[in-house]
C-alpha cells in the first residue's frame, strides 16, 4: 500500500482550491456590504433581502425550480426504465439503436441539443415556454439517470428476485418489494444528477424558452453582461445552499436504505 505523500496532499489541495475557492468568494461576497463586488466594505445581509424582493428574480428562481422537480422526476421514472431494458434483456432487435438514442446526450454538445429541439418544437407548432423547457431536460437528463441505475442492475444479485418469485410474488410485486428498494440508492443519486443539471441549465434553456419561462440562469446571464449585482451573489449562495441541503438529505436517506438493506439480508441469511 503506497503511502500518502506530500506531493499527493499538495495535488489534492490545489484540486480541491481551484473548484471550491471560487465559490467559497462568491459566497463571502454575498455578504459584502458594499454595492462594488470587487470591494470589500463590511458583512451585511441587505442584498438577501433585496434578492428577495426582486421580483423578476424570484419569479425566474420558482420557474427553474418547477421545470427542475417536473424533468427530475420524469426522467428518473423513464431513465430506471431504460437501464432496467438495457441491463436485463440482453440483445434484442434494435437493442443498439435504444442504447445509442438513450446515451446520445451524454456525448452530444449542449448547443446541438437545443437546436434539434427547438427545430423540433418548430415543426409540430408547439408554443415555447416552460413545457418546452420541461420536455428538453426530461431528454437531456434522462441519459444521465439510466447511466447510475444501469450501473447499479449490473452488480445486481438476481437469486433474491427468483426466491421471491418461488415464494408466490409476482413480478411487479418484485419490483416494487426487492428490486426497487435495492437500487433506490442509485434511482435517489441519478435524480438528484437530473435534478441538478436541470436547475444548471443554460444553453438548452435559451433555445426553448418563450414568454413566462425565464429561467434564473438566463436571468442571471442576462443580469452579469450588464455588470455583476450583490443580488445575484446572493440568490447563488441561496442556490448553492439548497443543492448542498439536499444532498446531504439524499445521502442520509441513501444511507439509511442500505442500512436497512444489509440488516434484511443479514437476517435472512441468519434465519
């Protein structure tokens, strides 16, 4: 075993300082007194409460977080659907054709994306808005969501499915007694990914928008090349707070599953 050296701990703290020290300021500059985000004047939280009574941002923060939880959802539903087609059926005709539609995204560039949907919202005379929106990041994240369940059904022990089935259990009582619970890890950690990606999203947003559905990040965007405002240094660290709260939930919840998990298959290995 190698030991941990300090060319491995220097590696590692520059890793960690580039991603984090970023935030770490935009998240000090938040509560800068001063109106000059450059400048540092004094700690304050005035421009929380002008974050929240601005209302075009509040607007965008509660349109962002709806199109979020909708597309999560639906995509973790049909991504745990196609890693479960993908991870149990073997081949089957047109298997690499489902693969290839079902991962395209993760591969395909953001922009690309946005213009095949919008091209496509063109063509059937579908009016851009927050459905627009909703239905481009089901399919943008999606792949994301059959990538962590797949990856979960791959080490998955089959002999627990097949005792249950030769106790009486049907095969959606399976499903929903031994399989889901099973790889509800994954299914938790691919919907907090879409959940995530969706609330990020910029470039596919722009695309697909309409009247009434401007998202924070447009908002955001839109604000900065004017000039960065401490309202928005506050409403990222508001962000920044949300998703660090739910993960910490989804870990604890995750945990506790596979807590719970191991101590039923003690159990019934012991009686």
């Amino acid at each position: 075993m190698k030991k941990f050296s300090l060319f491995n701990a220097a590696s590692l703290t520059l890793g960690f300082a580039f991603l984090y020290l970023p935030i770490l300021i935009l998240v000090i500059y938040s509560f800068n007194e001063g109106r000059s985000v450059g400048i540092w004047v004094g700690w304050s939280t005035k421009w929380y409460a002008a974050a929240f009574e601005n209302e075009q941002l509040m607007e965008a923060a509660w349109v962002t977080i709806r199109i979020a939880l909708i597309s999560a959802s639906a995509a973790t539903v049909l991504g745990t659907l196609a890693a479960i087609v993908l991870a149990r059926y073997g081949r089957f005709p047109g298997r690499m054709l489902f693969s290839g539609m079902v991962f395209a995204p993760l591969v395909m560039p953001e922009i690309i994306l946005g213009l095949s949907f919008l091209l496509l919202f063109v063509a059937v005379d579908f009016d851009r808005g927050f459905w627009t929106i909703t239905l481009a990041h089901v399919t943008f994240t999606m792949c994301f969501v059959a990538v962590v369940v797949q990856s979960r059904l791959v080490t998955f022990d089959h002999s627990l499915e097949e005792a249950a089935m030769d106790l009486g259990c049907r095969p959606v009582g399976v499903f929903f007694r031994i399989t889901l619970p099973i790889i509800l890890p994954a299914v938790v950690s691919g919907w907090m990914l879409a959940f995530t990606l969706s609330l990020d999203d910029l470039v596919i947003a722009s695309f697909n928008t309409g009247p009434g559905a401007t998202t924070l990040p447009m908002k955001i965007y839109s604000d900065v090349r004017l000039g960065v405002k401490p309202e928005i240094n506050a409403v990222c660290t508001i962000m920044i707070g949300v998703v660090t709260v739910a993960v910490i939930i989804a870990s604890i919840l995750t945990r506790r599953s596979e807590a719970e998990r191991e101590r039923a298959e003690r159990l019934a290995a012991a009686g």
